[in-house]
C-alpha cells in the first residue's frame, strides 16, 4: 500500500520540477519590446502603433523638431517615457509614426516643455525635477537634428530662488510681455499661478518672480 502512494507521490513531484525548469526558460528568454512588425487592423484600417500601451495621465505638444515642416508628437507618461512620434505625413495630413518611446535616452519626472530659448531656430527643453524642481537642456544640434544636453539641473531666478514646477500641473511658456523673450508659467495645486518674468533677451533668459495671482475667471493679469 505505501509503495502504490509513492508512485503518485513522485509523479508529481517530477511533474513539479519539470514545470519550475520549463519556466525558468521561459522567463530567461531575450524578450524584446516592439511596437510594429505585427499587423493589426481596426475597422480594417491598418494600425501604426497597436502595441503601444495606454497612457496615464500624459503630458503631450506638437513640435516641429525636425523643421520639415509639419509638427511631430511627443507624450509623457507617468512611467517617465518620453515618446517620440514623427510625423511621416505632410503639414496636411499628418501620419505619426512611433520612433522611439524614451526619446534620446533623457530621463525626468512630471512634465516637459519645448521652446525656443536662446533664438537659434531650434527647441530647447524644460522638465521636472526631483522634489518638484525645474530642469533645462539646451539644444546642441542643429534645427533639423535635435541634441540636449542638460546644462541646468535646478532652475533658479535671478535672486538664487529655486524654481518649483507642482507635479500635477502643466507648465507654459510664452512671451506675455512682448518684449521678444518666453516668460515662464506653473501653477499650484491652491488654485494659484505664478508667472516668472524672462528679464534677459531672447538669446540668454533670466527668470524673476513677477506675480503670483489665484486662477479665477475675473482676474485681469497685472500690467
């Protein structure tokens, strides 16, 4: 009788070792990620990108990065993945197509921003930080060849303040004075947005605290 248990007993114990072994190969497998190669269709129109996963909470803006004169796509998500989908059609009709899903390798938090910083003709680039701070990488390639390189880490004002960008917001930049150089926009989670005014030129930028106002429908920007 003990002898007719054991068989059983070790039957599945083969069994057991067999399918930890099996798995392990699996899992050492060199899987790799890819985001086209296999059709896939959608009401029978062909998908770009079907593999590319869902979004959360993106941060997105249209850029033309490679100056052929149509804009490109770039999205953030919160995994810290900066997409890169150029735009293979016409100013038109556009066609993204996905290039790269951690763009040149660049690593930040919360949100990016380009613009045109020192009047080159190409985009520069403003990101968050670690504990909420601004970070900024300069261009260094040409307009139709993109190269940044962080130059600061820590965004300060003229003063020596640091810069603090909250995760939750969208941060803008634009020339709200017409003085020919981009001011800088964030905002709070309070309700308030500060505006830093560019009190360099449009070829150096110098950040000053110019007014901080809560975010209601009557408020008239000081000027």
């Amino acid at each position: 009788m003990a002898s007719q248990i054991k068989i059983p007993v070790l039957i599945l114990s083969a069994l057991v070792a067999f399918l930890i072994i099996q798995s392990n190969l699996v899992l050492a497998q060199p899987f790799v990620q890819k985001f086209d190669g296999i059709p896939f269709r959608v009401d029978g129109t062909l998908s770009p990108a079907p593999f590319n996963g869902g979004m959360n909470n993106s941060r997105f803006q249209f850029v033309d990065i490679d100056t052929d004169g149509d804009k490109d796509l770039f999205t953030f998500d919160t995994d810290t993945s900066l997409y890169f989908y150029q735009n293979i059609g016409t100013a038109q009709v556009a066609s993204f197509k996905l290039a790269s899903n951690r763009y040149q390798g660049l690593s930040f938090q919360n949100w990016f921003y380009f613009a045109d910083m020192d009047s080159d003709s190409d985009f520069d680039l403003f990101t968050g930080g670690i504990d909420q701070t601004v970070k900024f990488y300069k261009n260094t390639g040409s307009p139709a060849s993109a190269l940044f390189q962080l130059e600061i880490s820590e965004l300060r004002t003229v003063t020596d303040t640091v810069i603090y960008s909250e995760g939750n917001c969208v941060p803008s930049f634009c020339d709200m004075d017409n003085d020919g150089d981009k001011d800088f926009f964030t905002g709070q989670s309070l309700g308030t947005i500060t505006y830093y005014e560019n009190t360099g030129n449009p070829t150096a930028f110098f950040l000053s605290v110019y007014h901080r106002f809560l975010a209601r429908p009557n408020n008239h920007f000081p000027g």
